[in-house]
C-alpha cells in the first residue's frame, strides 16, 4: 500500500554466532547491511575472513557453464531455471557431486579444445597459402639464393606479368621468371637475378607491383606438405569432434554446477557483507535497513536462537536516506513494475503504485479497443502464468497484462471491437439492430471519434484532479496544512470553477442560466490564485507578481489534459490497422486462384499478430507516460534509492 | 488532375513520408544497436524493443494512407465521385501525419540510439530509455489524432 516505513538499526552479538547469524539473515533477506561509519566511540577492527577460494569457484563454475550450456540438452522454454529449496541446493554442494574435478575436466577440455582449433586454423592458412605453388617441384628449403643469384618467389597482377617479362628482358640477359600458377587476377611466379643489377630489379619489381611471398622453409614439396597437411586437419577434425563429444558429456553436469554457482555466490555475497562488519575480539556489530513491519519478527527470531545477540534502533546519519521498498496488496502488486519503470518515490513520498492501477489499465484496454486482441492477450499471459516456471518477481508485468487484456475485452465489447471486423461483415449471432450486441460507441463513424476524444479528456481531467487531491492529502499527512490548501485544493476548485464555466457557458451537461454563477465562481479562483500564490515571497509587488504569473499555470494544465488524446488516436489506430488486414486477407483470397485461402489465413494470422504486438507495446508504453509525465508531476518528485536487502541472490536456479 | 488522383497523393505522401521517417529512425537506432549487441549479445531482446520504437510512425503513415484508400472506397472497387475540393481536403487531411511521422520518427531514432548507450551501461535503464523515446512520438500520435478526426469529418 506504499512505501514502507525503515529503521536502521544495529545488531550485536557474539563472534561465535556470527556465522549464523548471517546465514539467518541472509536466508530472511530482509536486512540492507550498511556500512559502519568511522567515528565509533570505542576502536573496532574489521571482521574479514580471507577466502579466496569461494571466488574462485563462483568464476570457475561460471566459465563451466557458459562452456557447456550450447552442449547441454536444452531445457524447455516453459521449464524456465532449475526450481528447488535452498536446503537442497546447499545439500548438492555438500553431497556426492564433484564439482571440483568437473571444473578441472571443463577447463582441461576447453584447453585442449582451443589449440585444437587454433592448429586448424593454422592449417588452414597454410593450405591456402600452398595450394597456388603446388606446380613447384622441388622441396621449398632448397629455394636460397645462389652466390650471384637472387630468387623471388611472389605474386604479380596477371595484367602485368607480360609485361614485367619483357621488362625483366631489357634488363638483361641474366634474369628469368616463370609463371607457376595464375588464379584470376593473380600470377604466381618465381623471379631469378643476376645480383648484378640488385638495386634496379628491385626498383622494376615493385613498380610491377610484384609482392613477394614467403613460403615455410620445408623439406618437402608441396603436393607432399598439401597432402600431409589434409591428414593433419582430419586428424584435428576428429579430436575436435571428440571434444564436442566430451562437453555434451560434461552437459550432463550443468544443472548442478549452476546450483553449486549459486550457492557459493550466496557466500560471495555474505563475504561482502563481512567487509561491512566491524568487532571487537569477542563481539561483532552489523548496522543496517529493515523495514519496520519485518524489525519484530527478525528481533524475536534472533533473541530465541541467539540470546546473547542485541537489536536496536538507531539513528541514520545526517543526510542518510532510507531506502525504498515498495509494499502492496495483491491486486495491485503488478503495477509496481509500472512504478519501477520510473524510479521510487522518495521517501517521504506516496507511492503512487495503487493510485495509477486503476488508470493505467483503462488506458491500456482503450488504447487497444478489441474484445478479440484481448482475448488473446489474456490466453497468452494467462498460460504463460499457468504454464511456464518463472520467479514470482517477474511475473508481475505478466499478470497486469492478463488483466489489461481483459478490461480490452470490455472496452472491445463497449465499442464494438472484434479483430477489426464490421457489422457487415460480423456473423449474424453477435449482431443486433445493426450494430454489435453490447456496442454502446462505434468509434470510427460519425459523431464517433468526437465521443471518444471527450471520453480521453474527461479522464484526463479526472485524472490530473486526483494528482492534485492526492497531493494535498499527503501535505495534509504531513501536517503541511496551508500548501494543501492554498496549492492543492484551491487549484482543484479553480479547475472546476473553469470546466463549469465552459460547460454551462455552451450549454453542455450543465443548463446556461448557471453561466453567470460558474463566472463568478471562476474570477474568485482568479483572485484567489492572486493573492495566495506569491505567499512565500518576501516583498509585496512579488507577492502579487508570483500570484500572477501562477495563472500561466493554467496552460501547463491544458497541456497535460490535451495530452490524453492519445488515448483516442490509438484506440482507433489500433481497429483501423484489424480492419485493413481483414481487407487484405479478402482480397488474397479473390485475386489469389487455387491457394487463395492459405494466404488469406496467413495475413489474418501474422497481421492480427503484428498489429496486437505493436499495439500492445504503445498502449503500454503511452499509458506509461500518461502515468508518468502528466500523473506523478501532481504529487511526487521522485528519485528514492531501491532497498537491496542482503539475500540469497540467484542467477541460474530458482529458490522456493 | 483529377480530384481522384489528388487523394491518392495525400495517401501516398502519408505513407512515403512516415515510412522515411521511420526507416531513418529504425536505422540510426539500429546502428547503435548492433554496437551494443556486439559486446554484450544477451542484451539482444532490449535492443530490439528499442530499436522498433521510432517504427510506429511507418505504421501511423500506412494507416494514413489506408484512411483515404477506405473513403474512397477503392477497395470496393467502386471508386467515390468526389469533387475537386473533397480531393483537396482528403489530401490536407493527410499532411499532419505524414510531416510529424518524418520528423518526430527521425528524431526518436536518435533518441533511441541514445538510450541504447545507457542499456548498454546498465540494463536496468530500458524502462527509462523506452519512455524518453517515447516522449518524440507524443508528436507523431497527435499528428495521426488530427487526420484521423479530420478524415472522420470529411463527408465523401
């Protein structure tokens, strides 16, 4: 229902109970531990017990199983992680499993792997390098250069090599080339010179663009290196087949190296919180967060077990914020992920949480405005819930979607959303005097649209009022009596007085004989706004001035409530966009001879898919931002800092 | 020009000119993406949900464009007679979301190429970069609010 009230406090006790005592409130995960600031009255020393081996498991297994998962047999997507008690999972690491000796065999199989793989790789380029000089016929240590004599082995572009012929010619007489291979445009070929003209055979060779290529020194040629070499990488190929082989052995083990990753992370985790602790010889003192509804049952927890252990509450530091820990009820826990997706109030903030439930979800069901799109996003969610093995944490964006798809089923059924079908085109059975059974609103006909942009005003202004009571609600609570008035309730009344004005002014809803009531009632707000805005200025002429000024205001509101219009254009897009795939789909299936039908099934299948998913996904995100930008400016700033209990973290396992 | 012909330009603008408009920002945003994705792959789902944001004023332009095919009664084969100033007005109709939808989609894409570079700092920042992107396409949904009340006005 909001933001949890905090305590910090400390604990002391024994040293000899302060491994349990750690495992206790880990396992509890109620507990921020916080660091002990310097200052104390009395000198303590750090509590740090040097273990480097839990970090050298909990990097080793990791290594393991990023290693082996591609091996591994997969688990199927609606398994989810391994799910299991954290008594079981600390009886895997103390039991029979050797996770020791799978580390080993995971890291030795990797070595071997690797230089497997980097030998082939070397062999490759070798081959490749070779095969254009496999017309060489004599074994490539013998190619040196001679007493008078220099030798190029390289490559010339094939347009060039004539005429680096004929160029090596003019020369002299003691030069030759000959071509060994010509691939495309490439020639191979091996250059002989006389070391009498060095200096310009070089200056030729590289205006010919000639490179020169150095071939491994071996004593052999090379149809006998090529054909050694293909043994060499069957060879490879096989040991790296074995590999393979071996890590789909070693998968085997993966559920229980994740398990044994886990739980030694957990003791990762209580080593950090160690560094925090600070003690005597004989004692030890732990400071931190808990909420005050968890404080009694961890104190009377640890006074039974521990009797020589002291909980108390102290004092936050200057300038210390609590953290946030957000608490609601069942039905509107979901909406905490819309809440996250901001950030947390702060702490002597509303959480906004059950306040936007309710809007959030209407603005999702008329932004999409399809019973059939919501009943396919409440099958979906809802089998995912039933079905698949998730952690309780993330269902909560699953849950509210079920739910926003059937408040869609509703507003479908209200405006006569059905995949984007009309009348026409409905069966006869869901049709009643020309419209939808149950359609009190077609939106895209007639005077249609122009009720449903009202409709997104009217709860945008009834929403931005809410803003505002809440606030002044909360400044009541928080005994700020004059800003509740005087910014909240009066700025209510001002809103009203204004939207009566309009109304009766055209005659709508309310009858025009009250016009000239709601315009005096109006100009009061006026002056009232002029007179109480400024308040906490100094002077006179600013008093007045800020009163003034605050009138601009208004347009700021305009502006939020306008903003809900999105509402309605979304809402119609969404019908338009079913309605143009059933159009498509027809036409597919009476220009389309013989398979006509497939296709048409096929766009109706993947169009109503898309269009649900894009549409789902800006409903979501503009009610967000209604939420966010128009809503929580009312009441809440915002910028709490999240409550990170010291518990037992998972990543690859789940803990029930 | 026939008054015909002239909606049809409207339609075609509509959908021509939200579709750049996306392209661009799908694209600008994809770029970033497939930076982020290099180093940290399992990042891969938030991107793309990044990414598509700037996709929607395509969309909004298409559903422009299908607006005016609909009034016309193309679909149906029999083609309205409208007159020269319904042709007119058909295409102004159009306009308010074929230039938001260039704009705001070219702009959002670099907001989203932005936001990406805080996901790929922390993960826990998609909620925030996804809204801010979203904060551009208020522009692009007000612009298809407009055509779509202008349209349900036009009487053919």
């Amino acid at each position: 229902m909001a933001v949890l009230a905090m305590e910090k406090v400390q604990i002391l006790g024994m040293k000899t109970d302060l491994e349990k005592i750690l495992t206790l409130l880990q396992k509890r995960g109620v507990m921020q531990v916080e660091e002990i600031s310097e200052g104390a009255e009395f000198e303590l020393e750090n509590i740090e017990k040097e273990d480097h081996d839990i970090d050298f498991i909990v990097a080793n297994t990791d290594f393991a199983i990023k290693l082996l998962t591609p091996y591994a047999l997969k688990r199927p997507i609606w398994a989810g992680k391994p799910t299991l008690t954290s008594e079981s999972a600390i009886g895997t690491v103390k039991g029979g499993f050797d996770y020791r000796a799978i580390i080993k065999e995971c890291q030795s199989a990797e070595e071997k792997h690797n230089a497997d793989q980097n030998n082939l790789a070397a062999l490759e380029t070798e081959e490749k390098l070779l095969q254009n000089w496999g017309k060489l016929n004599f074994a490539l240590d013998t190619v040196k250069d001679t007493a008078h004599a220099r030798i190029h082995l390289g490559e010339v572009p094939t347009l060039e090599y004539d005429a680096l012929k004929a160029a090596l010619k003019e020369l002299g007489e003691l030069t030759s080339i000959n071509k060994v291979h010509e691939e495309g445009s490439h020639t191979y070929a091996v250059v002989a010179i006389s070391k009498e003209y060095e200096d310009e055979s070089k200056q030729l060779l590289s205006k010919m663009k000639f490179q020169e290529i150095e071939l491994p020194e071996l004593a052999m040629t090379v149809p006998e290196r090529l054909k050694e070499i293909t043994t060499q990488k069957q060879d490879l190929e096989q040991e790296i087949t074995k590999n393979k082989e071996e890590f789909t052995r070693l998968g085997k083990h993966l559920e229980n190296l994740q398990i044994v990753h886990d739980v030694f992370a957990w003791q990762q985790e209580e080593q950090r919180v160690r560094e925090k602790l600070k003690g005597t010889t004989y004692s030890f003192v732990v400071t931190g967060w808990i909420a005050k509804l968890d404080l009694k049952k961890i104190q009377k927890e640890l006074n039974e077990k521990y009797p020589s252990t002291a909980i108390q509450e102290i004092k936050p530091e200057e300038g210390e914020d609590p953290p946030i820990l957000l608490h609601n009820k069942r039905t509107s826990w979901p909406f905490e992920s819309v809440t996250r997706l901001y950030g947390f109030p702060l702490a002597n903030e509303v959480d906004p949480t059950p306040f936007l439930a309710t809007f959030f979800i209407v603005f999702f069901a008329l932004c999409l405005t399809d019973a059939g799109y919501g009943l396919m996003l409440f099958v979906i969610m809802f089998l995912m819930l039933r079905f698949f093995n998730l952690p309780k944490e993330s269902t909560g964006l699953i849950r509210l979607l079920m739910w926003g798809g059937v408040l869609t089923m509703v507003a479908g059924y209200f405006f006569g959303g059905y995949f984007g079908l009309t009348v026409e085109q409905a069966p006869a059975f869901m049709i009643k005097d020309g419209a939808f059974k149950g359609q009190i609103l077609n939106p895209a006909a007639g005077s249609g649209p122009l009720i449903f942009l009202v409709l997104a005003l009217v709860l945008g202004i009834v929403q931005v009022l809410i803003g505002k009571a809440i606030d002044g609600w909360w400044k009541i609570k928080q005994k700020q009596y004059l800003d509740a008035v005087f910014d909240s309730f009066l700025w209510i009344y001002f809103l009203l007085a204004i939207i009566g004005f309009g109304l009766a002014s055209s005659g709508a809803l309310i009858p025009v004989e009250y016009a000239g009531l709601f315009k005096w009632l109006t100009l009061g707000g006026v002056a009232a706004m002029i007179l109480t805005q400024g308040r906490k200025q100094k002077s006179i002429p600013a008093k007045f001035g800020i009163g003034v000024l605050s009138l601009y205001g208004l347009v700021g509101y305009l502006g939020d409530i306008l903003s809900y219009s999105r509402i309605m254009a979304l809402g119609l897009g969404t019908g338009i966009i079913a309605f143009a795939m059933n159009i498509i789909a027809a036409l597919a299936y009476d220009l389309i001879p013989y398979v006509g039908i497939v296709v048409a099934i096929i766009v109706l299948i993947l169009g109503h898919t898309m269009n649900l998913v894009l549409s789902a996904l800006g409903a979501f995100i503009h009610s967000a931002r209604l939420q966010f930008v128009e809503f929580f400016s009312k009441f809440m700033e915002g910028g709490g800092i999240g409550f990170k209990p010291f518990k037992r973290t998972c990543k690859y396992i789940n803990i029930t | 020009m026939s008054a015909v012909a002239i909606a049809i330009a409207g339609a075609t603008i509509s959908v021509f000119l939200g579709g750049a408009g996306s392209a661009v920002g799908v694209g600008l945003a994809g770029l970033s993406g497939a930076g982020v994705i290099s180093e940290k792959p399992e990042l891969f789902g938030k991107v793309l949900l990044i990414q598509a944001l700037p996709g929607t004023q395509g969309i909004y332009g298409f559903l422009g464009g299908l607006l005016v095919i609909f009034k016309l009664g193309l679909f149906s084969g029999e083609v309205a007679a409208i007159s020269m100033e319904t042709g007119w007005l058909l295409f102004f109709a159009c306009l308010p979301v074929a230039i938001t939808g260039l704009v705001s989609g070219i702009y959002q894409g670099k907001v989203a190429a932005a936001g990406l570079h805080a996901v790929a700092k922390d993960q826990a920042n998609v909620g925030k970069a996804v809204i801010m992107a979203a904060m551009v396409e208020t522009y692009a949904v007000i612009g298809l609010l407009i055509t779509l009340l202008l349209w349900a006005f036009i009487e053919v």
